[in-house]
C-alpha cells in the first residue's frame, strides 16, 4: 500500500500545467479576485473627495445640510452595502453554479456587474445617493459570486500538484487589483472632484473581456462529469486543459473514482452538510482557515497602512506610496508562496504563515510603543519593515491556502453549498474586524497588535491539530482520514476497472 501510494503521489508530481489552464485562470481572475481587491479599497485613496460628493447627494435629496454622525452615517452605509451584497453573492453563488455551470454564473456574473457598475455611473452624475447604494449593493453581489464560483472554476480545471500555484495566482490577482485602484484614486490620476467616477468604469472593462475570453473555454471538467454526465465533453474539456494522454487518463480515472462515491452520497443540503461527520471536519477546518485569514490583523494593514507610516514619520505623499509598496509586496509574496504550497504543502505553508505573522505582529507592537514613549526616529524604520514583514508573511499563506483548502476538502456533492458558507464566514469575519479596528484603535491603540497576536498563536494551535496535509491527495483519501478521526469504516470500496474504458489513444472513454 505505501509503495502504490507513493508511486501515485509521484505521477502528479511530474504533472505539467497547460497554457490553457494559466490563461483561463488570468481571464477568470478579472472578474473574481481583481474586481475583489479592487472593489474592497476602490474609494481610499480619494475617500475625502467621494464624501463631499455624499455630502452634496444628501443636500439634494434632503434639501438640507446633513450634520458630522450623519454624514459619518451615510458614508459608512456606502462602503459597508458592498460587503453586505457579497454576503449575499456568497450565499446564493453556490447553487447557482452548481444548477447553471460555472462559465455560465460567470458570465451571468459579468452581465450584471456592466448593469451596477454602469448604474452607479449614472447615478453620481445625477447626484442620486439612493442609486448609487443601491448601484454598491448590486456590485457587492457580483464580488460575492466571483470569489465563490472563480476558485471553483480554477481549481477544478487545475492538475492536481499544480492546484496551489493556480490559486496562488487567483489570491495574487486581488493585489493587482487594490493597487489599480489605489493608483487610480491618487490626485494626480483620477483622484479629483471631476474625474473620480470614472474609477467605476475599470470594472466594466474588465467584465468584457472576461465574458469575451471566458467564453472560448470550455465547462469544468468535473462539472461536466460529475453533474451533468456527459463523458464525450468530459474528455474534450480534458484534452484542452492537459498535455497528454497520459494525465487526462489519470484525472477522469479520480473523477470517475469520485463519481461512484456521489452515486452512493447525493448532493448534500446544508443541514446534511453538517450532520455527516466527514465533512463537519472538512467544514469546520474550512470556515476557520477563512475565519484566521479575517482575523489575523490584515485588515488593520490594508486599511490603516497610511496612518502607521504617517506615524512613523512619514510624509502623507511618502505614506501613500508606502501603502503601494506593501500592497506590491503582498502580490509578489502570493506567487512566491504558491511555489512553495506546492513543494512544502499545505499545512506547513500556513503554520509557518501564522508564526511569521505573529512575531512581525508582536514587532510592530514594541516598536510603536517605543517610538510613543521616546519619540526617537531610529523606531520609524524598524516599525515600517515589521509592518511591511507582516504583510510578506500572510502573502505567503494565508492570503491563499484558505481559498484552497475550500476546493480540495470537498467533493462535487458538497463543494457548491460548502464554499458558500465559507466565504460567507468570511465576509461576516470581513465586517467584524473591519468595524471593530477603529474601535480598538481608538480606545487601546498598538496594544490592539497583541490582541491580533494572540489570535494568531490560536489560529497556529488549532490548525496545528486539525488540518490535515491536502497536497498530492485525492478528495477520497483526504475523506478517509476525517473518516479514520471518528473512528468510521473507511472507503475501502475498490474502483472500478478503467482497462476496458482505454481506447485507442489510452484516453478513458
């Protein structure tokens, strides 16, 4: 048994990754991760000129003035109806992909974020606060489907022992999208009174040439197989997203393998999803990796990185290139960590990304409170590089292996239903820590680090016991092992016999 298992894991580790695989997952990101990294910080940069506009919306549809909490009020409204839309997205994304198809949600998905983007436009230029919140909401929705059913689409057109760099690419694209839009939000781009609505027209041209590029691939295979069973475009599909033969035998033998286990397990409703044991386990380790990305104290630096380096020292021009700086590192430490999901694993990538984080964490800490007790500028650069290594550190594993992990611990029955609820977790996990920072920040200051710190030594703690390696492994043998926990009867059910299905070109058939 050791050797077989060896042999397998070592036939996918020679595994080879299609063009085709890597285009298709660039076009999928333009409107999952992208316009989610874009989205999520689209009005920083520019955040006074878009609150006098706000300010002057709500003249015209009041008649009067709104005061300081009201305006407050308002503009918090604004910003948070995207992330309760995503919740939203999130929630429904799932069973619209499993019932119409991945590239159909996505296109779907495009068509409605021309008609929100395209609202919103119309709307600033009418002075129509009420449509544009409306205009956010439907944009928040459109996010929430694109960051459930683009990893679903990637990861199951992905080659096994290459399903963590493809992912690493989908978490890295979201970088690329917060700087875009924080270079588009700097006054000497699109960062004034008169240009500042166009920073909503990206995310149309984006949903373009995703439907048009979209459009000239194929469906999952696995979609196609596993729901639909339909063999003939299974193999099609499969020959456009392998090299050879060889591995398109080798992944319709696992699909089919997967296929007897559906036969005997439906798909699961939420309720069943959690009153099967085996995916209690996978559910859980699911929800909280997302829950630890939330909550390991990112947030605080994607939204107040400005406000740290201005207290370092920095100039507010400085600061504001600064906080490109992090977020270009945060991408580059996504493609680097992908390389090393793959070789180190799973596991290991995101203890290691909890340790990293919490020291950086605990860094920043001492030296923010050193630089307020003496006020000595030989704390500022030491204070500016732990921030930045706070970054560098997530980067590497938690900004990704929880998006992964949400597509190799399920099978086809539950992955619709189970990355719901995940990125749901994540949304709400998102609105929490987002409310709760300035709160902390204002009452207990840097001392809120070592809250975040402390978070993460749990986070390590609990990871440390419950989650399983996933690299190189089928659903089934991940299963097996949650089964094994609770002491079931693993899955020794034999597959069935592929040699009659070969056919001439040693392609299952």
């Amino acid at each position: 048994m050791v050797n077989f298992l060896s042999s397998k894991e070592d036939s996918r580790a020679n595994q080879t990754i299609s063009w085709r695989v890597v285009v298709a997952t660039l076009i999928t990101c333009l409107t999952s991760s992208v316009l989610y990294g874009y989205n999520i910080v689209i009005f920083n940069t520019p955040e006074t000129i878009v609150k006098q506009w706000v300010n002057e919306a709500y003249y015209d549809l009041y008649d009067e003035w709104p005061t300081s909490s009201q305006l407050t009020f308002y503009w918090s409204l604004t910003v948070s109806l995207m992330s309760a839309g995503a919740i939203l997205g999130s929630g429904i994304s799932g069973i619209v992909a499993d019932r119409m198809g991945r590239i159909p949600t996505i296109l779907l998905n495009n068509f409605v974020i021309v008609l929100a983007s395209a609202l919103c436009l119309v709307t600033v230029h009418f002075d129509q606060l009420i449509g544009f919140m409306i205009g956010r909401f439907a944009i928040g929705i459109t996010v929430g489907v694109g960051v459930v059913v683009g990893p679903m689409y990637i990861g199951e057109i992905s080659p096994v022992s290459l399903r963590g760099s493809m992912m690493a690419i989908f978490s890295s694209a979201t970088y690329f999208g917060k700087i875009t839009s924080e270079v588009l939000g700097l006054t000497g781009v699109l960062g004034t009174s008169s240009l500042w609505p166009y920073i909503l027209v990206p995310p149309i041209i984006c949903s373009i040439i995703s439907a048009i590029g979209i459009y000239l691939f194929p469906e999952s295979p696995r979609y196609l197989l596993l729901k639909k069973h339909d063999e003939e475009k299974t193999v099609e599909s499969l020959r456009l997203f392998r090299n050879d033969a060889n591995e398109v035998s080798k992944d319709l033998a696992e699909m089919y393998e997967e296929m007897e286990t559906l036969a005997r397990d439906p798909p699961l409703t939420l309720t069943e999803l959690w009153n099967k044991p085996s995916l209690r386990w996978s559910l859980g380790i699911s929800v909280f990796g997302m829950v630890a990305q939330q909550f390991s104290g990112i947030n605080y630096i994607y939204y107040y990185s400005t406000e740290i380096f201005e207290y370092a020292g920095a100039s507010y021009t400085i600061s504001s290139y600064l906080s490109i700086v992090l977020i270009l590192l945060l991408g580059l430490f996504c493609v680097t960590g992908g390389y090393f999901i793959d070789k180190l694993g799973r596991r290991k990538i995101f203890l290691i990304s909890c340790v990293g984080m919490c020291f950086s964490t605990i860094f920043v800490f001492a030296f923010g409170k050193l630089l307020e007790f003496y006020d000595n500028s030989a704390f500022s650069y030491p204070l500016i590089l732990m921030v930045m290594l706070v970054s560098v550190f997530y980067g590497v594993g938690l900004a990704t292996v929880p998006w992964l992990l949400m597509v190799e611990l399920f099978s086809q029955n539950a992955r619709g239903a189970a990355m719901s609820i995940t990125v749901v977790a994540k949304w709400l996990s998102n609105m929490t820590t987002s409310f709760s920072t300035e709160i902390l920040l204002e009452s207990i200051g840097f001392y809120m680090f070592l809250i975040y710190a402390g978070l993460l030594i749990v986070f390590f703690m609990v990871m440390y016991f419950i989650l399983p390696e996933t690299n190189n492994r089928t659903i089934a043998e991940i299963t097996n092992e949650f089964k094994l926990r609770d002491k079931l009867h693993p899955d020794d059910t034999p597959s069935k016999s592929y040699t009659n299905l070969k056919n001439d070109d040693g392609i299952l058939s």
